[in-house]
C-alpha cells in the first residue's frame, strides 16, 4: 500500500497562552499543499524502515512513521504484522510544513486500512496527537481552523485554487522548541475565522504569524525572501509555522525569481 503524505502551510498563526503542561496554545489555519513525500508499507518477516531522499535528522526510533507503527502495534496487540516501510522524503525538515506529522498522520492511516481496524477520522484524529500537535490535520488534511495545541479544529472555507502558491525552503533549520521560547504569548490580533470571507488581496493587513518577528532577527535572510516575494507581486506572503519556509501566493500564472545567500528547494502550486 502506498500514499502520498502531503505538507501544509499556515494562514495566519498566533501564540495566545503558555499552558501549564508545557506546551502552547495557538490559533492558525491550515492549508494543504500538494507538495508530497511518498510512504509505501509491505508484509515482510521482520519490519524496517527504508528511507530515501531529502536526510532526515535522527534515528529511526524517533521517525514519526516508526512511532505510528509502535504506537498502534501497542493498541492492537497481535494485529499489526512486520512490515517493510520505504519512506521517500521530499518535505524538508525544520521548515515548518509539517512534513513529519504528516508521515505519521498517513501511516495510521495506513496501517487502519491494511489491518482493517476500522477506525474513523475521530479516533484516528486521537492517536495522531501522540505523535505531534499537528499531526490531527493531516487525518483531516482539508483548511481547519485550528486552536489549542492545533487540534481543536473547525473546518474553514478557502480555495486557493485559482492562486499560484511558491514555496521556498532555504536550507535553515529552525527548531521549533527554541522558535516557540522567544515569542511572548499575547491575544490574537485578528479573529483567523474571518479569513475566508476577506480577498487574498486583504489578507497582507489583517493576519501575521508571531515567529516572523523574532526568527527573521536571527536569520535576516529569511526575511529577505519574504520580502522578494512582494517585490515581485505576491498578494500574500509570510513565514510557514515557526519556519524556515516561505510561501507567496500569487496570481495564476506569476511567480518570483529568488536570489537568496542560502540554498533553498523551491516548488510551484
């Protein structure tokens, strides 16, 4: 069985609270991005993990795709069997697209299909939190607007279809736990439930996303890129998640040629 894990960018993202068990509370839409890895499961005697691709920091023990499998192997004694997994990464780590999350998210997805678990998007939403704040959206994997630890979801009616979408990944690795310590939670400026009733045109005066500020002073270059992207006549540009991707959204058809101090992959939605 093979799917296709795809990324996501963030449409706004405010730090609102720092929560009593560590983490943070945060507002933001998410928004699905057809930029895909690609997860392949197959019966074998003895289950490994293949990885090809982009490098991917760590050991196998902490790849989101490995803790999916224990996770349910765990749950479900005796019915998850040994698997050859080949993992072919294409979304960068560090960039705040929510690349591993999402090999996780569609590894339980997976592995409900092949083992026949019968588990519905709302338990499978439960598990995925486990594995990541984030990972709940890509069970869902449709704009959500998000709140908690991101997974308190509402669905939210925007299209981007009708946009080109250009996503720089420079290759700046920005930890999100030390994103998440130089930002000062503060009230949402902007209610992100209006968002899909305002022109993409507008949205460049109504939302931000709160790591800009403290992330672009420690890499500038970061901020170059974004700038780049409205030079050359994007509607709408930001940073996704804590980092370090930049995302434009354009008119069809249009796009930006980047000059940047650091090596970047770039794609075109």
């Amino acid at each position: 069985m093979i799917c296709f894990p795809n990324c996501k960018i963030n449409l706004g993202l405010y730090v609102t609270r720092r929560r009593d068990d560590g983490y943070h509370d945060i507002e933001t839409v998410f928004y699905p991005v057809p930029v895909c890895d690609v997860l392949e499961i197959v019966p074998t005697p003895e289950t490994r993990l293949h990885m090809s691709g982009l490098p991917v920091a760590g050991d196998d023990n902490n790849n989101l795709v490995w803790k999916a499998y224990e996770l349910l192997r765990e749950k479900y004694p005796g019915t998850i069997p040994a698997l050859d997994i080949f993992l072919h990464k294409a979304i960068p780590m560090g960039a705040g697209l929510g690349g591993g999350s999402a090999d996780g998210a569609l590894m339980l997805m997976l592995l409900n299909d092949l083992c026949q678990l019968g588990l519905d998007k709302r338990q499978l939403a439960a598990h995925s939190l486990q594995l990541g704040s984030d990972c709940p959206f890509f069970i869902y994997n449709t704009p959500q607007l998000a709140k908690g630890r991101g997974e308190r979801m509402t669905p939210v009616s925007i299209d981007l279809s009708a946009y080109n979408i250009q996503l720089i990944c420079p290759a700046v690795h920005v930890s999100t736990g030390k994103a998440f310590q130089m930002i000062t939670p503060r009230p949402a400026p902007f209610g992100l439930a209006q968002l899909a009733t305002l022109p993409v045109t507008e949205w460049k005066s109504h939302i931000s996303n709160d790591f800009e500020g403290p992330v672009f002073e420690h890499h500038p270059e970061l901020g170059d890129i974004k700038q780049q992207l409205y030079d050359g006549g994007a509607l709408y540009a930001a940073m996704s998640g804590s980092g370090s991707a930049i995302f434009g959204i354009f008119d069809k058809g249009k796009r930006v040629e980047v000059k940047a101090g650091v090596k970047f992959l770039e794609c075109y939605v």
